[in-house]
C-alpha cells in the first residue's frame, strides 16, 4: 500500500518547477502524491500549517514537511 505524499504549493515558477522536478520523481509504488495549490485552495491552508509548512512549494511525507526552495511564506498566502 502507498503512503501519502501531499505537496503544497501556490502555482508560483518556483513551485510549478518543484512539482515538476520533485513531487513526480516520487515513485507511484510508493507514494500516492496529492497536488494541493493553495493560492486557489485557501481552505486547507490550516491543514498545511498543521503539517508543519512554513513556506511553499513544500512536500509532506509521512507526516514530515520538507521545504522545496522558496517560492512564497505560507503567511503571505493567507
């Protein structure tokens, strides 16, 4: 069974280039990756801070929140 991969992002250069990048070198056996923009999906901006994100783009792996260079705050999101 996969595990959950979410990676949150705002649609920014640098986040399309990350999820280009990074969210689909994942390997689908393993992780079952969700594709969350926040500039769009302001609801699950509390979600994201709960995960830990500070800062988009970020990608959330079993429960760590790792952040993928800078695109925009998650304050500045909101």
């Amino acid at each position: 069974m996969a595990s959950k991969a979410v990676f949150y992002h705002a649609g920014c250069p640098v986040c399309v280039s990350a999820e280009q990048t990074v969210a689909n070198a994942l390997d689908s056996a393993k992780y079952q990756v969700e594709s969350v923009h926040l500039g769009t999906d302001k609801s699950r901006i509390g979600e994201a801070e709960a995960a830990g994100v500070k800062s988009v783009p970020a990608l959330v792996i079993d429960g760590a929140a790792f952040h993928i260079n800078f695109g925009a705050s998650i304050s500045d999101l909101k």
